[in-house]
C-alpha cells in the first residue's frame, strides 16, 4: 500500500530530522511541500519553520516537528 505524503511527510519529521523543499522532492517526489505541511498543522501538528541561507544567499525555510 502506497503511503500518503502527509504520512511520509509527517514519519521522516518525527524521526527528528528536518525537511526542505528539495529534500521533500529528492525523497518523496513531493512538489508543494508547503501544501502538505499547510494540512499536517491543520491537523493540530506543531512544526515550525527555520529559514536558512544557502551558500549562494538565497533563504530557504526547513521545517521541524516539536514534540
């Protein structure tokens, strides 16, 4: 059975690491990360939002569950 992205999204957060955009994507194929991010808090998950700068200046958020 295919697992959905809300539940990859949510299993790889709760193992403690954080997720990008472009690991979302490398990982699980996964385009619109903020969408799936946008339900898992609608369903009451806290996850923050750090923001990063890449080596070449441009910000990049990475998103962390709290427990």
């Amino acid at each position: 059975m295919n697992m959905t992205q809300k539940q990859a999204v949510l299993d790889y957060l709760s193992s403690g690491k954080g997720i990008t955009n472009l690991k979302a994507l490398a990982e699980f194929q996964i385009y619109r990360l903020s969408e799936v991010i946008r339900r898992l808090r609608e369903d009451g998950h806290d996850i923050s939002t750090h923001w990063k700068r890449a080596h070449n200046g441009k910000r990049y958020g990475e998103y962390c569950l709290h427990r």
